[in-house]
C-alpha cells in the first residue's frame, strides 16, 4: 500500500500565485523598515498524480510577482516529475541551483520555504496524519504572544486601548514595536507595564532600525522594565553591531526572521550573541530548513519562536512545529486589525488563543487548511514594496 501512495506522488502541478490587499489608512503601522500600505503573499499549489494539493505559503520579499516567477518557471522545471515525498533531495537540487551559486539567493530561499511547505502538506494529505504527527510532536498547548502592537506611534493610552482585548482574550504575553524616539518608547513602555503589571511578558522589537547608540540608551529601560528580549535592533548582516551590543546590557537579543538556511543561523549560534531565535518557515527554508536550524539549536539549549509570515497556512504549520521540537518557544499570533490572510484565505482558522494565552495544533491531516480558491482569484498581487 505504501508503494502504491508513493507512485501517486509524482508532482503533476506546481502553480504560485501572489495574492494582495490594500491596508486601510487608519489600520497602517508606522515600522521601522517604512510604513505598510498593503499586504502580499505568495501561495504555493502543488497537485500530485493522485490528487492530492498541497498549500504553502512563502514570504513576499516586497516583490510577490517575483517569487511566484521564480516558482513558476525556474524552480517549476527544476523539480519537474519528482517524487512529493523526496523533500529532502527536492530542497538539496533547489538549495544547489538556486542558493548555493549564482540563483537569486534570498527570493530562492523564500520561493523554497513555500514550496517546501506545501510538498510536507501532501505528505501529510497522503498518510493521513497532521503535521505535528507525523514529526513525531503531540498536541501540547504552546504558548503564544500577540505580536506586532505599535508601541512607537501612538499615545500611552491608546496604546493601552489597543493591548487591553488582548489581555482580556488571554494573552498573557505581548511584543511591542519600538519607534525611533527613545524618549517616548521609554514612556510608553512603563504605561504599558504599569497598566498591566508584573505577571505579563513584554517582548520589544527594533525591526532592524537602531543603531549601537539607540541600543545603549534603550538598554537600562528594558533591563528596568523586565523586557524578555529586544529582537533585530539591527539587519541580519550587522553581525559585527550584534556582537558589540551584547555586551551592552542584561536583555537578551532576539533575530533570525531575516535569516536564511541553517548556514547563516549557525553563525548566529556560534557567535554566541543571540538567545531567541525566529526562523520563519516562509523565509528560513520551509520545514525542512526550520527542523534542521532547531535541532542545531537544541544542542545549545537555545528556544525557537518562529516568526510569523502573513497567511493562516504559516500560522497553522508554526504551531506543528513548536509542538514537534523540544526547544519549541512562543507562538507569534498576528493581531493586526483585519489582515484576509489570516481570516478568510483557508476555510477555518489556524488557530484559537484559549483563556491561558495557549494554542493547539489542527488535527485534519497536513498542515490542516484547504485554500478557498476564490480567495486567491478575488486578490491578484498589486505590484510594488508592502512598505513605503
Ligand atoms: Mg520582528
């Protein structure tokens, strides 16, 4: 019988398509890599001999017709009449062509990262396992912080408007984005942890704007204000500013969502400087990558908190792997006001935040979600950067 599933999956189709929607003026966030105007995905189809569709989603890399090109042509040829269930030598011929010499490195690795998910979706359709099964995971509850609440833009109390649902929804853990006036983070910080006290968990995050200055006038609030960690004060590349900062404070320094492969996280392990890493499995290099980078980080005792990209089907596959891990950290809920990705792109939710500030897996097999294909019809890209 095995036999038979795995003739059946031979891949017959592999289709991306970017998908778009315009941010509404009054729900835009200021960050510091600009200001969001709209919102891109890339969605990855990928049908089997035998009828399977696998869903994935990579990352838009500001360029969503792009990466959807690449899947559709290149990548598409590349991986032509391959096995569904070769994951692993499918990932080795993408990363060998594409990322390892002269093949458009980074969008390579973000078309990859979807196509990988989708291929494990089918895996999963095929035995009829969810994800977290057949990794070998249980449904543990994880828990999960609301992300992205714009800490830099907005007065004290309105800030505390927009965090107070959240904390009532359950949520005991909340990530706030730092502006570019320290003076002002500074206050709104203590409001924030003056309204809501001591028992919740505050997580600070730079979006790669500061400098080693804005680091060490930032640093005695954090530290004073118990932050659990300042994530990406600086780009990815900026290892040398990452290095010095370490040095700078108590609070520990979080990156890793604008990192690629286990070859680039393993220099952020080695270099001993970051504690909390946040691969994305839309930009890391899928679940195959993700599996790999948290098992290398297991051995140093280093937690995994994945970073959330913008559909449900990421969402639904980064709660299977924290459930799959031993090193498996927060699950990172998007709580931005109205985002389609989350809501309407797949038919049910891929995810429920329960009274303890926890989520569960989805127990339907593969990562869980059927694609309204309408959805995706009714959003064609709109061309240009999510951030001005
Ligand atoms: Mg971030």
């Amino acid at each position: 019988m095995l036999n038979e599933i795995n003739s059946g999956l031979i891949i017959h189709e592999i289709k991306a398509i970017p998908i778009s929607f315009p941010i509404a003026k009054n729900n835009r966030v200021q960050l510091g890599i600009g200001n969001s105007i709209k919102n891109d995905a890339v969605i990855i189809k990928v049908t089997t001999k035998n009828g399977i569709t696998g869903w994935g989603e990579a990352h838009h890399g500001r360029c969503p017709g792009a990466i959807a090109h690449l899947v559709n042509t290149t990548i598409k040829l590349l991986i032509e009449n391959k096995n569904a269930n070769d994951i692993v030598d499918i990932w080795q011929k993408i990363y060998h062509n594409q990322i390892a010499s002269h093949g458009m490195g980074t969008a390579a690795c973000l078309a990859l990262s979807g196509l990988d998910l989708a291929l494990w979706d089918i895996r999963g359709k095929a035995i009829g396992l969810p994800l977290y099964k057949l990794l070998g995971g249980n449904k543990k509850e994880v828990p999960s912080y609301a992300g992205g609440i714009a800490l830099g833009y907005q007065e004290p109390d309105q800030l505390v408007e927009e965090a107070k649902p959240l904390i009532d929804s359950g949520f005991k853990a909340l990530k706030l984005r730092l502006g570019q006036n320290l003076k002002a983070d500074a206050s709104r910080l203590e409001t924030v942890r003056d309204y809501f006290g001591d028992d919740i968990t505050l997580m600070s995050d730079a979006n790669t704007a500061y400098t080693l200055e804005d680091v060490r006038n930032i640093m005695p609030i954090l530290e004073r204000l118990n932050i659990s960690w300042l994530e990406e004060p600086f780009p990815p590349h900026d290892y040398r500013s990452y290095r010095e900062a370490k040095h700078i404070g108590h609070v520990p320094l979080a990156a890793g969502e604008n990192h690629y492969t286990r070859f680039e996280f393993n220099r952020l392990i080695e270099d001993k400087v970051v504690s909390h890493l946040q691969p994305d499995l839309s930009k890391s290099g899928g679940l195959t990558e993700v599996m790999r980078i948290a098992n290398l980080a297991s051995s140093w005792k280093i937690p995994i908190h994945p970073h959330t990209s913008k559909t449900a089907l990421n969402m639904a596959a980064s709660i299977h792997l924290l459930s799959s891990i031993d090193n498996g950290g927060f699950f990172e809920a998007d709580v931005s006001k109205n985002n389609l990705f989350r809501d309407y792109l797949t038919k049910e939710k891929p995810y429920q935040i329960n009274d303890k500030g926890m989520v569960t897996a989805l127990d339907k097999p593969g990562i869980g979600l059927e694609v309204d294909e309408t959805f995706l019809t009714e959003h064609p890209v709109i061309e240009g950067s999510s951030y001005v």
